[in-house]
C-alpha cells in the first residue's frame, strides 16, 4: 500500500523524506516534486529498480532513464570528459531546469537503458528532492506519468496514474509548471542544444556563446 506525506508539514516531511530514502535503499521507487513536474525515482545503482520504473511508466529501454543528483560536487564520480565549458553551464544554471548528457565514468555499474556510454544529469531546484537526493545519492528519476499521459504537476495526478507501483508519495504542493528542462549534450567540444525547454538558447549562449542547436 502506497504512503503519501505532505511535504509541507514539518513533521510529515521529515518522516516522509526518511521513508522515501528507505523506500529506495530497498529497490521500491517513490514519487518527489522538483522544479519542472513530479518526478519517479528509484536507486540509480539498482538495474532491477530502473527496469521497475521503466515498467511503471510503461516505457522503453531506448528512453534512458535521466539521473538527479543533489550538489554538483557528486559529478566528479559520476562523470568523464566533463569539459570547462560544461562547468561552466553547470555554475550557471545549477540547481535548475537544465539537464547535460555527458560521458560517464566507465567504471559505474548502473543499466539506465540504452544509453550509449552517457548519462543525462540534473540537480534540480527544489529543496524536497534535494534533501532527498543529499540524504539518499544520485537517483534515476524520470516524470511521473504514464508514457503518452500528461506530465504531472500534483501529487494527486501521479499517484492516480501509478497507484500501488510507486511505495511513497511525497506531496510538495503544485510543481511551479511543467516546462521540462531543456537538454544540452557535453559529449563533444561544443556544447548542442538537444532540446530548449525552460532555458533558451539566448540564455544559454549567453555563457556558452558557441553552443549549437540540434536540428
């Protein structure tokens, strides 16, 4: 049976976010808010949580599940070939709605999907999915709709979607909108902007004059 806490209840959030990092050091998968829409997240490390998260969405492998972290110091072992370019990107705009897909150290053993060697990486602006993300380690988080359905800005809509699959709920209250983050590929020499989403390519040139856009 699935547990919701009201985040801003101060005593609902401290036991809500305690049973959410538990929840996920067991493989189960839980619902937070950030800063664009509800999130599903499940341990990033656990390829049995990942693919139960893929199944709760009802998504594929060939849309690799993106990874939320809570301080840009965690990249340092998450990472390789993080160039100062993308340093910079992420002094910008971190924690925010930008999401950078970079090489990730080899040595990690995570299955997120059919990632190619990358990881699409965020830390989000929000302070109940960072202390989460500070008190559990990076998560493999991805909206918490059903593939094709509306991403959701309440609680209340992820948890009518997903029901019994998700074991908490923690309920920040409505998300601020549901502009996705936008996506910027790191991979190579000049940052490319795969996708704009809260962020415009005006906005991010003007730290990455060079950045490219993606047909």
């Amino acid at each position: 049976m699935a547990r919701r806490y009201d985040t801003n209840d101060a005593t609902d959030r401290t036991t809500g976010l305690r049973e959410a990092a538990s929840a996920v050091r067991r493989g189960e998968l839980v619902v937070l808010p950030t800063d664009t829409v509800y999130g599903i997240g499940a341990d990033a490390f656990s390829s049995e949580a990942v693919v139960d998260l893929l199944a709760a969405k009802g998504r594929g492998r060939n849309m690799p599940t993106p990874v939320l972290i809570g301080s840009p110091n965690t990249l340092h072992g998450l990472v390789t070939d993080f160039s100062e370019l993308a340093w910079e990107l992420v002094d910008a705009f971190w924690p925010g709605a930008l999401t950078l897909v970079a090489k990730h150290q080899p040595s990690l053993q995570w299955d997120l999907g059919d990632t190619r060697g990358t990881v699409a990486i965020r830390m989000p602006l929000h302070p109940v999915a960072i202390e989460l993300l500070t008190e559990f380690g990076p998560m493999a988080v991805s909206s918490a709709n059903l593939t094709g359905h509306p991403a959701p800005e309440t609680c209340e809509a992820a948890q009518n979607m997903l029901g019994d699959s998700v074991s908490v709920y923690l309920d920040g209250g409505p998300t601020p909108g549901n502009v996705p983050s936008s996506i910027v590929d790191v991979t190579g020499q000049v940052p490319v902007l795969l996708r704009a989403g809260a962020l415009t390519a005006e906005q991010l040139r003007k730290v990455v004059p060079d950045l490219e856009v993606a047909n």
